[in-house]
C-alpha cells in the first residue's frame, strides 16, 4: 500500500524517538514518553524504543482533526 499522505515516512521504515524528534521539532522525550505510554506504538529493542512505519502513520492519523 502506497502512503501518499506522508511521503518522508515508509510503512517499512524504522524509526527511533530521536528521529521522529527531529522530524516534527520535539524534544526526543516527548517521543519517549508516547512510546512508554503507548501512545505511540513501539516495541523495546536493546533497552531503545523502535518504532515501526505503519505504527507512526497510524499515530499521526488518529492525531488528525477532522
């Protein structure tokens, strides 16, 4: 499936908290505390969150005002 909607993330992609930080302007704890808090999906890699394409656009979808 093609995502037209955000083209600087893949659905393959992997992303940490650092990264989609840097992406958005946030500060990476932010994205930390999402991902503790299961806001955000992530899974526990090494003591690291990882986070997957498809669970970042879903977040940003559901973050969406419509």
């Amino acid at each position: 499936m093609e995502n037209n909607e955000y083209p600087f993330v893949g659905e393959d992609d992997v992303f940490t908290p650092g990264r989609i930080a840097a992406l958005w302007g946030l500060n990476p704890n932010t994205v930390r505390n999402w991902c503790r808090t299961g806001t955000l999906k992530s899974i526990r890699w090494g003591g690291k969150y990882v986070i997957r394409g498809t669970d970042f656009i879903g977040f940003m979808d559901r973050g969406r005002t419509r």
